[in-house]
C-alpha cells in the first residue's frame, strides 16, 4: 500500500498551507513581504517636501530677482512673486555681458573637456582595473595623491606655462589643463574593478580581439553608466569653473561665469541684471539635466547594486 503525501497550498504571505487536515503547515520558498513595495509614511512624504522645497527655492529666487527692479529686490521685505521686467532684464544682461559669445566658450570648453575626460579616464580606468603591469599600484597611489593637492599651488606654474606657450587668453589654456582628471581615474577605475568580469575580457581574446576592439566592443558598453555619471559631473563643474578661466581669459574672450562676474564689478551692481544673468547661465543646465537626467540616475543605480 502506497501513501501520498499531502498537498500544500501556499497563500498569500508565502506560507504553504496543508491541504490534508492534520498535516502541519510548511514554510515557503519566499519570506515574508518579499517583492512588496513599501509605502512612506506621512513623516516621509514631509521630509521630502520640506526637502523639495528648500532645493527648489533658490531657483524661484533668483527669478523673483530677475523679474523685479533693482529697488524691489532690495526692499524689506522682499517680493516673492515674480514681477513683470524679466525679459528686459534678460535683454540687458544679454547685451551688457556679451553673453552669447560666453555661452558658446562655455559650451565648447564644457563639451571638449567632458568628451576627453571620459576617453581617457575609462582607459585609464580600465588599465588600473584589470591589466596587469608593473607598478600598477604605486602609480595609482600617486593619481590618488593629486587629490590632495590644493588647485591653487599649481596656478602660477600654470599661468607661467601657458604664458610661454602663448595661450594666454585663448580657450586652449582652459581645455587643455584639465583634458584628465584623477577622480575621473579613480572613478572608473573602482566600477570597473566590480563590474567588468575577467571572464568576458579572456572571452574576446579567445574569439581574437585585440585591446582596442576589447575596448570598444566590451569595455566601452559595460562603463556606459559610469560614463554618464562623470560625463555629467564634468559638464557641470566645467560649466560653472569661474577661478582658472578668470586668470587665464580676459573680458574679450570669456566664459560665462567670468562674463557674469562683469555684471557684478561696478561699484553698485544692479542685483535684478546680475540675477538675470545667472538665470541664463542656469537655463542650460536644467536643459542637460531634463534630457539625460533619468539615464544619469540609472548609471548611479547600476553603479551602486551589485546583481
């Protein structure tokens, strides 16, 4: 005589239940509240006004100021409504710092930096990650240990070389400095190390692939997140560099915040133009940060969970 065991039915917390009276029932596969998505509480969804808000005002600010004359943006209390002269504010900071031509510099020193950062720090990155040469590990302690370095010891050796050069007041004196960043490096460097496998790397050398085509046809898709994350920090702090650009550019020849600082050097600025002025600088990179924001948050994601 043959016995069947009895059947189990699980519900839906994941316990299984006997389907035979008398049996005792038999955990699941799945704890409980697996899969589950967690709702915050009335406390979080405040936090994050409150943090929302804060974050937001400072833009709601500076175009309150720009809409608003010079008198109104100094009254106490001031206004925080936006007022009906922020298109001539616009005009005026448009023509008093030649903000077309800085936005253009701005835009081509961003973008070439940027572009050259993430070439050669994914190389490098992925050189230190998983090649194999010597002193791979004393030269990556010295690209750490330019970070410790404060960018102001080395502006007169900079300054005195691109003098000599004849760069002075020339875009390339700002491009080229900057072309590689260490934190760039390092950055890559530590994604790569968790999330390009050595087993696809000995993959494409059995299938014949040189370290270029390695590099193109495996390296390259893996780092794609990270790139994006440091392609967008490099845009950003390149855009809004205002030290180096100062020593190196003149007023011919600007970025635009070296142009906004002219808004601002007379001996009683007009606060509503020089808002309006950062209101333009600012417009750009909202621009960048609505069109590659969702693919910036998933290169953070992926970076930050191990699967």
């Amino acid at each position: 005589m043959t016995t069947t065991s009895p059947l189990t039915v699980p519900d839906r917390r994941g316990v299984s239940k006997a389907a035979v009276p008398g049996t005792p029932p038999r955990r699941g596969r799945f704890k409980q509240g697996a899969g589950r998505q967690h709702h915050g509480g009335p406390f979080a969804y405040f936090a994050l006004a409150v943090v929302g808000i804060g974050s937001l005002f400072p833009l709601y600010w500076t175009l309150v100021a720009a809409s608003r004359t010079q008198d109104e943006v100094l009254d106490s209390p001031p206004p925080f409504i936006p007022g009906g002269n922020l298109f001539s504010n616009l005009r005026t900071a448009w023509e008093q710092a030649q903000l077309g031509k800085a936005i253009w510099n701005t835009f081509l020193v961003s973008a070439s930096i940027t572009a050259a950062t993430l070439f050669f720090c994914t190389l490098a990155g992925y050189a230190f990650a998983k090649m194999r040469f010597r002193g791979r590990g004393a030269l990556m302690t010295m690209v750490i240990a330019t970070l410790t370095v404060p960018p102001q010891l080395s502006v007169v050796p900079l300054y005195m070389m691109m003098s000599d050069i004849g760069w002075n007041g020339q875009l390339e004196s700002v491009i080229f400095p900057t072309l590689v960043s260490a934190f760039g490096v390092f950055f890559m460097r530590q994604y790569l190390l968790e999330a390009l496998p050595y087993e696809l790397i000995e993959a494409g050398r059995v299938d014949g692939a040189n370290n270029l085509r390695i590099v193109w046809s495996i390296v390259l898709p893996v780092a794609r997140p990270a790139m994006m994350v440091l392609g967008m920090l490099t845009f950003v702090q390149t855009w809004n560099d205002f030290f180096w650009p100062y020593l190196a550019l003149g007023a011919e020849n600007p970025t635009l915040q070296v142009a906004l600082g002219q808004l601002s050097a007379s001996y009683v600025p007009d606060q509503s133009i020089v808002m309006a002025g950062a209101l333009i600088s600012t417009l750009p990179l909202l621009v960048v940060f609505v069109i590659f924001g969702k693919r910036i948050v998933g290169g953070i994601m992926s970076g930050a969970v191990k699967g």
